[in-house]
C-alpha cells in the first residue's frame, strides 16, 4: 500500500464519528482510535493492551465469545446490537460491526471492530413504544367510540370509506362487529340512502381537512348520535361517536334524584340549612325549621346565619362560623334554639361541608328533642326521687334492725339469763338433799334444761349479731370486719386474712354500715359460688373516704352483668354504694378468682343529714 494511501486510511479512522478498535485473537486491544476515546472514557494509552473483556458486561461474555469464535473461522458480524461498559461504569448501548484482518497469507490474525453509539436511537425507540402503549391504552378505554377510516375517491364515491381501526366503546355503543378493512356500505347495506348527508358532511371533512361536529339519527343503529368528526389528512378522517341517548338518560337520572332530593328536603322531620360555604349566606331552608322557627321564608334566604337571632346559641357570630369553615364537620348533642314567639327549643346540631354543583355549601341538620329533653329530665327526677326513697328504705330497715337486736339481745337475753339463774339455784337447793336417789332425776333435768337454756343464748347472739353486730357502733368498722371474718372461717373452713389500718378511722355511721353489708354480702358470694380456698381483705382509708378490697382464688366471674334477675346481691351491693356516692367494681384476679373493690366517701347523704 502506498504511503498516500495510508495517510489517507490513518485520517479516516482518525475523524470518524464511530469508534474504531482493531484487538488479536486473544482480545488483546491493539488500535483505539479518538472517537472509541470519546465513546467510552478510555484513552489510547490506558486501554491498549487491555483485553477486551473489561468493555464486556457479564451478560454478554458468552455472546462475545461467540463472536471471536466467527471471527477465528473468517466470519464478520454486521450491525450487531448489544452494551458494552464505559470507564465509568455505565452501560452504553451500541452497534458492532465487525471483520476478520488476516495477513499476508490469508491466515485470520485479528479482528477489527467498527462501534457505533445507538443510545440516543434506543432512547428514542423506548419512548414511541411508550407512547404506542399509552395510545392504545387511550383508544382502548375510552367511553366514547372512536372509528379510525380512510376515503376511496378513486371512483369518486365519497360513501366508500373503509375501516381501518375502530375502539371496543365504538363496537358498544354501535352493535358493530368485525368491521375493521369492510367499506361501511358492506357493514350498514343501505346506509348511503339511508342517511346521504352523513358522507356528504365526511367528504367535506375529508377534503378540506377541518373538523365537524353535528347529531345524526341512524334508523340501522336505532340510537343517536353526537359525532364529532375531523380528517388528519386529505384521505383520512376520525369520526368520534357520543352516544346521546346515554346522556339524556343521565340527566333524567340526575332530574330525577333531584326530584327525589327535594321531596325528602321538603317532607324532613328534621330541620335543614344549607350554607354557602364562603360566606355563610343561607342558601336554602326546608319547610320544616321554618315552621319550627316560626320565622318567614324571606327571613332566612340570603341572610347570614349568625345574623339570624334563632341561632345566636348555636353560631352566636362570624367567628363561631369561621370555626365551623374550618372543621367542616360539627356535632351538638345539645344546643339552643329560640322561636320567634320566644320559645326556647332544645335541638342536636350537626353540619357537614360538601361540594354541590361545583360550589362549596354547608348543610347544617337540627333535630328537635325538647319531648326527649323533657321526658329525660322527669326520668332523671323519678329516678332521685327512687333513690332518695330507697336510701330512706335502706337507713329505716338499719334502724328496724338495731332495734330489733337490741332487743333481742338485751330483752330476750335479760329473760334467759334470769331462767338460767333460776335453774342454778334450784340445782344448789337439791344438793341439800344429800345421797337421796329420788333426786337424781330431777337434777339431771335441771342439769339439761340449763345447757338448753346456754344454747338458746347462743342463738340468740347470733341472731342479733346477724341483724346488726353491736361490735360495729361501738368499736368501729375494722374491728366488726375482724369479727365478721372470724365467724365466716369458723362456719365455711375458708381461710380468711385481713390488712386492717393501724390508726382508727373516724366514719359516718351509714358509711361503715355500707362498707360492713357489702363485705357480708361479698362473702356470702364466696360461700355461694367461688369454690375459694382463702380470701384476702384490705381496708385502707384515702382521701376522702375509705377503700375495701375483697380478693379471692375461686373460679372467678366471667362477666358480671348488673341487670341479670339473678344478680341481686351484686345489685345490692352496687346500690348501697351509689346511694352514698360511691361505687363497687368487679374485677379478675391476677391468678384466678375476683377482686371486689368498694369506694365510698365519708361524706353524710341529705336523708341522714
């Protein structure tokens, strides 16, 4: 080759916008030319004598191999799309072309390669599929029909258009099948007599390019249609079918829902007021809260609400409106209105913020409860006076019953013991008649009439212990739950051990009395139904009054429920509470069994004081 000749070659390389790389046959880089340089960060220095594989990704190693294998058998590879890695790391797409170099013989001693950047061409590729994808999805799902046709003037026959793509809202909305490459004569048979002015209107389209729009009764279809039609090219044109049929349907929906609206608005047992929302204007009001208010219609409509003297205890003035913008929903569960006659109505208040025909609106509900106010607050008062009676039941039955023990215990006591005396001293008076036989067995009746005469004694400390423990109003609570405690273990054989407080608690007679008959009852409980083997109690005072705690290990209460017929006694023992402002919990034991807590406060109730 001549030297002009290589100089030549050597400015070609050296000016060519592809990469130009000669390697041997074992991947070793020998030329690298500026635009390779540019291409992939490399320069000559740096690269030459590197082995190829460092421009290869691991995922095309195999396919590079393939390559060299051709090129060792003489064979090229042309436009071949693959990346190759650049200095930096990234991936650069690209296009080889590449060639065996043999030398003087013929024999295969490298390869060269001819590199192409395609980036930008994929880029570019990437973004019409993407843009091809989101037509499709476009034309897919669009509700309204799309018919893609092209005009046939060859014969000038402007009714000759064919199909060339058409959406599946257009095949809906039409009933038209398979009717894409088909001349819509061939589709409608007929149609061109049917409706003329429809292919004059898309010849006209067709040849002046501007767009169309006009209603057009089909009798083939059956259904109207608001067609919108306009021609991308002089041969072409797209015809947008609405059907209007669809749309009168839905605004007769929406006349009739706004019928049914209004029927409900004006028949409401309810109060309403809508709002506008800026300005707090009343914008409408039903039939209802104007009779209610005995206010005209006049007076409401285009009047601000806090303006409005019916509602000056709900939205008393624009600030208590600017908090109702802002929060969009509010509920009073009692509120104020006033009547025009003066009569003050309690009502729920509720408003809720809504967008209606593009307008921002509050619709505020008021329900009238002045009956239920009413009917809540006799309620409340029978059930005062309820408990008020039972406290007075309660305090009289604890007297009746301190009576009733006391004289017990002292009157018929007083009596046994005098018969008891009286037995002993006749027993003296027998012994004076020595070893005489005929007294044996009046002394042995004497000697069971005194020990039936102890029982009796017995029983009946017993019975005016149960009806009211003396121990109680003259020692104190703690001592007559010490002793209440002792009586429960000696009858049931149930463990039972108390904390008690070390300083003396100074409590109101009823107080200690409640706290006394809950502990009974809490115990009797016990017996009944826990199946415990002990029990804990802790009294402790605290401010205000005391706590009593009764904890034990039976099976437990799985859930106590209060209103049960059967629970009488935990409804005793909650009622006593209350009556003295306090109250009963019951509660699971950590471990099994329940834990009674009672609280009341040393505070006197008005029937005591």
């Amino acid at each position: 080759m001549k030297a002009c000749d290589l100089q030549l070659l050597a400015a070609i390389i050296e000016s060519s916008d592809d990469g130009i790389i000669s390697k041997d046959l074992d991947g070793t880089i020998l030329t690298w030319n500026p635009a390779a340089e540019h291409m992939f960060g490399y320069q000559a220095e740096e690269i030459i004598g590197q082995n190829i594989a460092v421009l290869v990704p691991g995922h095309c190693k195999a396919e590079e191999a393939e390559i060299l294998e051709k090129v060792r058998k003489g064979i090229g590879v042309r436009n071949y799309e693959t990346s190759r890695f650049k200095k930096d790391g990234t991936s650069l797409a690209v296009s080889l072309t590449i060639s065996p170099v043999r030398d003087s013989s013929g024999k295969v001693v490298g390869a060269s390669k001819i590199v192409r950047d395609i980036t930008e061409r994929k880029r570019t590729q990437e973004a019409s599929r993407e843009s091809e994808a989101h037509y499709r999805s476009l034309f897919e799902n669009m509700l309204n029909g799309f018919a893609f046709c092209r005009m046939e003037f060859e014969q000038r026959r402007p009714e000759d258009f064919r199909y060339l793509e058409v959406n599946a809202a257009f095949e809906t909305l039409t009933g038209l099948k398979n009717v894409v490459g088909r001349k819509a004569t061939e589709v409608i048979p007929g149609l061109r007599e049917q409706d003329p002015g429809l292919f004059e209107i898309c010849s006209r389209v067709a040849q002046t390019g501007e767009p169309e729009r006009f209603e057009r009764y089909v009798q083939v279809l059956q259904k109207w249609f608001d067609i919108h039609v306009y021609s991308p090219s002089k041969d072409h044109f797209v015809a947008v079918f609405d059907v209007i049929t669809e749309r009168k349907r839905t605004d007769q929906e929406l006349s009739a829902s706004e019928l049914r609206y209004r029927r409900l608005f004006e028949a409401a047992k309810d109060g309403l007021l809508i709002l506008d929302a800026e300005t707090g204007m009343v914008v409408d009001v039903n039939p209802f809260l104007v009779q209610l208010l005995g206010l005209p219609l006049e007076a409401f409509l285009g009047t601000p609400v806090w303006e409005l003297g019916s509602f000056k205890g709900i939205l008393a003035n624009q600030a208590s409106f600017e908090k109702l913008q802002q929060v969009e929903y509010i509920r009073y569960d009692d509120r104020l209105l006033e009547a025009i006659d003066g009569r003050r109505i309690d009502v729920e208040f509720v408003s809720n913020a809504y967008e209606a025909n593009h307008q921002k609106v509050i619709q505020c509900n008021i329900r009238d409860i002045t009956e239920r106010k009413r009917t809540e607050r006799q309620a409340w008062v029978y059930r005062e006076q309820l408990r008020s009676l039972s406290a007075r039941i309660e305090t009289l039955r604890e007297e009746e019953r301190t009576r009733i023990a006391r004289e017990i215990h002292d009157d018929l006591g007083q009596m046994l013991t005098g018969i008891k005396m009286d037995l002993r001293w006749m027993e003296h008076r027998l012994d004076k008649f020595g070893d005489d036989q005929r007294v044996n067995p009046i002394l042995d009746k004497l000697v069971v009439t005194s020990e039936l005469a102890d029982a009796t004694i017995k029983t009946v400390q017993r019975i005016s212990a149960d009806l009211r423990p003396g121990i109680l109003d003259k020692l104190g609570l703690p001592v007559a739950l010490e002793y209440e405690a002792a009586r429960f273990e000696a009858r049931t054989g149930i463990a039972c051990r108390l904390v008690l407080p070390a300083d003396t608690l100074a409590l109101q007679s009823e107080t200690a009395t409640a706290f006394f008959r809950i502990f009974q009852e809490a115990l009797t409980n016990v017996t009944r139904h826990a199946r415990a083997r002990f029990v804990e109690v802790e009294l402790r005072a605290q401010a205000g009054g005391c706590r009593l705690e009764i904890r034990d290990d039976g099976q437990g209460m799985a859930g106590v429920d209060l209103t049960n017929p059967k629970a009488l006694g935990l409804l005793g023992m909650q009622e006593r509470a209350d009556l003295l402002g306090g109250r009963v919990s019951f509660t699971p034991r950590p471990g099994g069994g329940t834990v009674v807590t009672v609280q009341i406060p040393n505070t006197p109730t008005k029937e005591s004081a």
